[in-house]
C-alpha cells in the first residue's frame, strides 16, 4: 500500500512562529552592575541621583547603577551618599538621625561624615580609640543646576563635574528648573520615578527622528507640533562626545527647518523644543539605569518661566496618568513604544533598516567607549581639569529661507 507524501511549499510556511527562536539582549549593552562592560563605563561618569531640594535631613534610599545607597543631607547642609548597611553590624542607616555632622547608626550610635569618616563610637571608650580606623563605603557628591551628581567609579579616575554651555551664564530673569521623575519631560509618568524598563531603550530614542513622523505626527495624531508631519531628510554625525543628526524639513510656507538633537555620552540628551520654536536647545536630560530594568530621568532647563515640566497633553486635553489604557493602545507614545520593547529589549531579534542609521552608530560609539574603559582608558567626555569641563551643546531649531537663518528664542 503505497503513502501519499504531502507535498510542502516552503514560501507558504516561512516566518512560521513555530520555528523562530528567541533572541537575547546585548550583553555588552545590557548589564548596569560593578564589574559589566557597561556598568564601568557608566561609573566613569557623574550621575544625577536627586534633586537637590529633595536631599535633607531625612534619610532616604535611592538605588543607581544596580546599587542600593542611603541619601542625606546633614544639619551643617552637607549631602552625602553611603552604602547603607552600617559597618558596624549591619543595620539599615536609613533609621539612622542626621546631625551637624553626619548620619547616627540607631543601633550603636556611631556616626559617619559625609565622606564615611566615623567620627564617634558612643559605646567604645572615649567614643572609639580606633574610630579613624574604620570608615563607611561612600560615593562623592557634588551639585549644580539644581541636582546632586554622585561619581561611583573608581577614584583614581575621578573627572571634574562637567558644566553645559546652555545652562551657564544666565540672564537677568532666567533660571533653571528641573525634574527628576518622569521618563521623559514631556509626561507625567511620576507615580514613581523609576521607569519600568532598559535606560537604552529609552536614550537611543533620542537618535531615532523617523519615528516622530510615524508615532508622534500619524499614528497617534498630532502629539507635538504639526510640521513634524512633514518626512525630514536626515544625516547623522558622530561627534566629540557623543551624537547628533540634522534633520531638514521644507515647510508649506516656503521656509527650511533644520532641527538638531543631541545624544552625549554616557546618557545625556540634549533636546530642542517640540514645540519647534526657534533657537538653540536650552535644556538637557540625564538618562540614568537604576538597574537592568529599570531607569530614571533627570532634567534641567533654562527659563524665564516655570512650566517647563508641566504634564504634556498627550490625547484629547489629557495628560498621559489620565489616559485610559484603551487610549494609550489607541494612540500611544513614547512610553507605551519602549515599554512594548520589553524590560530589556531583545537584540538578537532585531532588524535594523536604514531609518535605524542613527541607532547603529550610537551604539557603535557606545561600544567604542566601552572598549576604550575596558584597556584602562579614559571615555569621550570625561576631563580632570576644570579649565576642560565646560560642554558645549549643538541643539535647536533653525528656520531660513533663501538669504535667512532664524535662530532668536520665540
């Protein structure tokens, strides 16, 4: 008795879900922790931890880089940073009290500076004979523009806090507001402000104009400004410290607009307003991994008015906590795209195009630098003198026609 042999038709069967296999992220990029290729690069790095007027008297936790440290501010104003466990015998100083000093173990009392220094052991004799010898692990802190920067890497290789161009030499009237909750300035995702996925995912996007056509200007309607509708033409560059593009549009009114965003490493981004008024960017956001899964936004802004930070009508007159989630699957944004990647996106499963040039070479510099701090070097951006520490920006919206270019604030 003869079988009959199904005959198979291989196009009709290609891409079967049956047969695909799972990717995996990027190690390289992927791992935050002590000791990960890009845990050491992102330590070599200063990183906003706070907000300035939320450090106080009033220890609190707060968790960077896959670390869980304890944030202060002492009575004489001093802000420190501590791992938490007391060395003594391991109680949280999260219970601990603040004083002139420093921060008081609740279990023993004693008492740790800013910089760890243990500066009484109330149950030793004379308050400790050895106290000099013992010292609690730190992190250095320094602030400006509003937000308490921590260097958690090695200390040989402290650099100077950088300044911004954009953010110094304030005119009579302007000042610099800031936000450190939120994924993004432009919502209002602060229930809590560690954002529930990859910090890549979310600082790449600033390399990824195309889809602010798609997502931001068609797909969703018109979140931010109508010329955004327009297709741009687009160059990337790499650059010193970090990458740019250009992204030209030609308006109906006969016009050209050339838009410009910045991404510096290790996780900074420098964006001009999405309104598209014209001039030079004037704020900057920090993109900083809290661990593998999760992130935190940090942002400054020079202004005259505050509001900068207000919460961005994403659909309908509502801000993004007052969508229902049928209307963040109806007309999504940022969030709900990154997030869709997955807590770590899966890279191996990724098919890069030519709309993703931007992201390709972000992360082959990304990778640059990482090599460069793993044979011991020092990475793009990173300076130990103050005379070095000044970063100039390339940023903004600039309108021209045949003979003009406008570049004055609106």
């Amino acid at each position: 008795m003869s079988k009959t042999i199904p005959i198979v038709d291989a196009a009709q069967h290609a891409g079967s879900a049956y047969h695909h296999v799972p990717g995996h992220p990027d190690p390289q990029l992927s791992a935050v922790a002590k000791g990960t290729p890009t845990g050491e690069y992102l330590r070599r790095y200063w990183q906003p931890v706070a907000l300035s007027a939320d450090v106080t008297d009033r220890p609190q936790m707060v968790r960077i880089l896959g670390e869980d440290l304890v944030l202060f501010r002492d009575k004489a104003g001093r802000a420190g940073l501590l791992y938490p466990r007391c060395m003594h015998r391991g109680t949280s100083l999260y219970y601990g009290h603040v004083e002139e000093a420093g921060i008081r173990c609740c279990y023993h009392g004693w008492l740790f500076a800013v910089d760890g220094t243990c500066l009484n052991q109330p149950c030793e004799p004379e308050g400790g004979l050895r106290r000099e010898a013992a010292r609690q692990p730190w992190y250095p802190v320094e602030e400006r523009y509003g937000l308490v920067f921590a260097y958690m890497g090695p200390p040989e290789k402290k650099p100077v806090l950088p300044r911004y161009d954009i953010l110094e030499d304030l005119e009579e009237g302007e000042f610099i507001e800031v936000q450190g909750g939120g994924f993004a300035g432009y919502a209002d995702h602060v229930q809590d402000p560690n954002v529930p996925y990859h910090w890549l995912q979310n600082w790449e996007n600033i390399m990824d104009p195309y889809h602010v056509y798609i997502l931001h200007s068609t797909f969703s309607g018109i979140q931010f400004a109508e010329n955004f509708k327009i297709l741009p033409r687009v160059d990337f560059e790499a650059v010193d410290g970090g990458v740019i593009y250009h992204a030209w549009r030609d308006l109906e009114d006969g016009r050209k607009l050339e838009r410009i965003n910045s991404a510096l490493f290790p996780n900074i981004s420098a964006i001009p307003m999405i309104d598209l008024s014209p001039g030079q960017g004037r704020w900057i956001g920090w993109h900083v991994a809290v661990d593998d899964q999760h992130f935190r936004g940090f942002f400054a802004a020079r202004t005259k008015t505050p509001g900068n930070f207000a919460p961005f009508k994403m659909h309908n007159g509502k801000s993004w906590t007052e969508l229902s989630e049928q209307e963040k699957q109806d007309f999504p944004g940022d969030f709900e795209a990154q997030y869709g990647q997955g807590r770590v996106t899966l890279h191996g499963e990724e098919h890069l195009a030519t709309s993703d040039r931007g992201i390709a070479l972000l992360r082959r510099q990304m990778k640059q630098q990482i090599a460069i701090v793993q044979q011991g070097g020092d990475p793009a951006g990173v300076h130990f003198n103050e005379a070095d520490a000044l970063v100039r920006i390339r940023s903004g919206n600039f309108y021209s026609t045949s003979d003009t270019t406008e570049t004055a604030t609106a």
